[in-house]
C-alpha cells in the first residue's frame, strides 16, 4: 500500500506546483510533458514488467520498481531546467509501471480469492484518499516551501516501502522451474511501439493538427512498429506479450472491457472539473471535491462487489456495473443548467459505485484463472488496456469537445482557451460570458454521451466475448486450508 501510494500520490500532486516550476524553470511550452512523460513510461512498461515478474518473480520486481522511482524523485529535485526535469519524470515513470502491475499481481498471490476483494478494495483506497490528499498537499508545499519537496516527500515514504519490502515480503513457495530468456528484443520493440504511438494520441491536436506531419509521421512509425513487434514476438521463445493474452476468452473480453472503462473514466475525470469552475462557477477546491466523491464511493462499492459476484459470477457482476455506469453517464446531460454542485456530485457518488461493481470483479477473475507463472503478465496486460483506453478517450473526447464548442460559438476555439476567459471574470461581457457557459455545458455534455457510449460497449463486449463462468483453476475453488498446488492452464 506505500508502494502504490508512491504512484497515486505523484498522479496529483504535481499538477497543483505547475505554477511554480514554470515560474522558476520556464519552459512553459512544453511543461505538458511533465504528465506525458510520465504517462508514457508507465503505460508501455507494464508488459514489461509483467513478463518480468512472471520470471524472476514479484519482490525483484518490485524492488527495482521502488528503486528507479525514488532514483527519478531525487533527480526531479535536481532539474536545473524543464528539460531535465521532464526527462527524469520519465525516471519516474520507468519506476512506477512496475509499482502499478506488480502490486495489483502480488495481491493475487498472496490471498485466497475469498479475500482479494477485500484487499483490493484497500488498495482502491490508497488511490481514493491519494485523489484527495495529493492536490491538497501539493497546493501547501507549492505555497509553504519550495517545489522540490514535491519530489523530495516521496524519499522517505519510499524508503520506508522498500524497507518493509526487502524486509518482509515472503512470495509463497513455488516449484522451482528452468528461467527462460528474457525478451529483451521483444521488450525493446513494445517499448518503442508504445512510445511512438501514445505520443502520437497524446500530443495530436495539442502540439500538432492531427492531419499534420508530425501526426502523421508518428502514426506510420507507430503501425509499423506494431507489425516489428508481431513478427518479434512470434518468433520469441517468451515473448513480452504472449499469444495466449488474447488466444483465451476470457482474458481478451477483459482487456476490450477494461480498454473501454479507461475511456469512458476520461469524462470525469479530465472534463468535469472544468464544467464544475466554467458553468457551476466554483472555486478549483470545490470543483475537485465534486470529482473526489467518486474515488470515495469507488472502494466501498469494490470491497461489497464481492457479495454480487459470489452470487451470480464475474461477468454477471461487470455487466451489472456497466449497465449502471451507462445510465449515469447518460443521465449527466439531463441535469438543469446551470443547476447546483450537489447534482453533479451525486452523478459521481453513482458512478463511483456502479465502477466499483465492473471493475473488481473483472481484475479478480482474471488473476483467478491463471497460475502464477502467468499472473504478471495477464494482469499487466488489463491494466495496460486500461492506460490505452485512457489515453484515447482523452484524444477522442477533446476532438469531440473542441468540435462541439466551435459550433456553438460559429468558429474555431478549444475548451481550454474557453475555460481560461470564463477564469477571468473581466475579461467578456455578462452576455458573452453565459454563452461561452452554455457552450462548456454542450461540449462537456457530448462527452458524457460519448462515455455513455463507452460504457455500453464494455456491456456488448461482456455479453457477446465473456464466458458465463470464469475458467477458475483448481486451487481458486478451494478454501486456503487446502489449496493444491498450481496446473499449468492449457492453451
């Protein structure tokens, strides 16, 4: 759990100093990077790491994970310029994709699957009290103290995690089984596919036009690189990214579901903090606590899906979740204008509870019909899907957004530059002012639609691609007093 707050805490926390790092290192330009940085070394290392855990195991992992975060912490604190400071958040990054699936696997390791819900849902709760602790604590130091301390506070916390690591992380024993090669061919070619390709998603239409050759440029080489890591892969001994991820059922309709649940969570968490200060005029604190009660209902929902689940199996418990969440989703754009912060704020109460319902029961399945040899890998492979789904949903759902704001306002303008001129309230006339409103509240709502949208494509997916029951392995059926020993699950 220190080990994930390390992650959930560095998600938030720095983009309350932005500020003060461009006040002291200029570089305003390119200070995005920042977070695409970060996002980008995390997400195309997961498969990595996973592969990796699957062969020399969890703690190793993990602990190179918490070193190289706290190595890239320690730099970030040393950047003399934006550039610098960029490339170590990269570090950073490099570190915090093992945190992020090694965690999620070892909790499937070392609990029965009666009580994974229950530790999951913990774990669930470092991210929601992280959502809420994170802004505030980096608005204080960003205020108190100098902006280095937001790197810095991650040393001791970190080193605490990686003593009680090392110290008293005991993986279960395990049959001893001849360690193949590392694909480090493999690794190197998704590495650079990842790279190229979520940059592309996250810089078009930001840095570039998406029709520009930058854009274009980057998207070729991406496709290209999907066809070198194809032909890598098939023909490596252990591939990073094994066939079977998507040859099993099962597996394969959670990474579709789990891709379209980062989509559709774009929506809230990207668009409705500007809805809550442009329409319902509230201050940044109280925007993002509109935003926090969702994280807050998510975990209690987790750790109760569990009494859902048992009852009428994983895929039943999803497609109940995904249901929910569509009609949330679709009830956000019915909400009066401009109406009042409590109704929103219910909207997400709602959503973080019907989330926790999909979720859980989808990451718990699938870490219950693989043995441990392969639970790294397919649970690096769900969460992967989710970080894609993320980045395309925030690519797709700002196209959407900016296209609807320009047609209300009869030309080309961005949610953004909008937001920014409803920021100052001098800066337009009152009649101007409530129909650059009414133009937020169109473009935000179109994205609710389209999350919507999202949601009810997880719920075709489950139903038409997941299996009633989960395939569990033996030992997942029986109770911890008499477990057996893994099977290898067949192809």
């Amino acid at each position: 759990m220190l080990s994930m707050a390390l992650v959930a805490v560095d998600a938030t926390i720095v983009s309350t100093a932005v500020p003060q790092i461009v006040g002291s290192l200029g570089g305003f330009p390119i200070f995005s990077w920042l977070f695409s940085g970060y996002l980008l070394a995390a997400t195309v290392t997961l498969p990595v790491y996973g592969k990796l855990s699957d062969t020399f195991g969890r703690k190793p992992v993990l602990i190179a994970g918490s070193v190289l975060f706290l190595l890239g912490s320690a730099l970030c604190a040393l950047a003399w310029n934006m550039e610098s400071l960029i490339a170590f958040r990269v570090v950073q990054g490099l570190g915090g994709g093992a945190l992020q699936g090694t965690v999620q696997t070892l909790a499937a390791d070392l609990y029965p699957l009666k009580e994974r819900p229950r530790i999951q849902a913990r774990l669930s709760t470092v991210w929601a009290a992280s959502a809420v602790a994170g802004p505030a604590l980096g608005g204080l130091i960003a205020s108190c103290a100098d902006w280095r301390w937001i790197f810095l506070i991650n040393l001791p916390i970190g080193a605490l995690a990686l003593w009680l690591i090392v110290r008293h992380l005991h993986e279960p024993d395990r049959e001893k089984v001849p360690r193949g090669r590392v694909d480090w061919p493999g690794a190197l070619t998704v590495f650079a596919c990842g790279g190229v390709l979520l940059t592309a998603l996250v810089q078009g239409g930001v840095a570039w036009p998406w029709l520009s050759a930058p854009s274009l440029a980057l998207f070729a080489a991406g496709f290209a690189l999907v066809a070198l890591v194809v032909l890598v892969e098939r023909r490596a001994a252990e591939p990073i990214i094994p066939g079977w991820v998507w040859r099993r059922r099962t597996i394969a309709a959670v990474n579709l579901a789990l891709g379209a649940l980062g989509l559709l969570m774009v929506a809230p968490t990207v668009f409705l903090p500007t809805y809550a200060q442009s329409v319902l005029g509230l201050a940044p604190v109280a925007a993002g606590f509109v935003l926090s009660v969702m994280t807050l209902s998510w975990p209690v929902s987790a750790a109760l899906s569990q009494h859902v689940y048992r009852r009428i199996g994983f895929r039943n418990a999803a497609v109940v979740g995904s249901s929910a969440a569509a009609l949330i989703l679709f009830a956000f754009p019915l909400l009066p204008y401009p109406g009042s912060a409590w109704q929103p704020a219910l909207i997400m109460l709602l959503l973080g509870a019907a989330l926790g319902v999909f979720q859980l029961p989808l990451v718990v399945g699938v870490q219950s019909t693989v043995d441990w040899a392969e639970r790294g890998t397919a649970t690096a492979s769900i969460l992967f899907c989710r970080q894609i789904g993320q980045t395309l949903g925030a690519a797709l759902f700002g196209a959407v957004a900016n296209g609807v704001l320009s047609a209300r306002l009869g030309g080309s303008g961005s949610l953004d530059s909008v937001a920014r001129v409803l920021d100052d309230p001098g800066s337009v006339s009152g009649p101007d002012r409530e129909r650059l409103r009414r133009a937020v509240d169109g473009a935000v709502d179109a994205v609710f639609l389209g999350a919507g949208a999202a949601a009810c494509l997880a719920l075709l997916v489950l139903l038409a691609l997941a299996p009633r029951r989960f395939p569990l392995l033996p030992e997942q059926r029986r109770t911890p007093s008499d477990q057996v020993s893994p099977a290898r699950r067949p192809e």
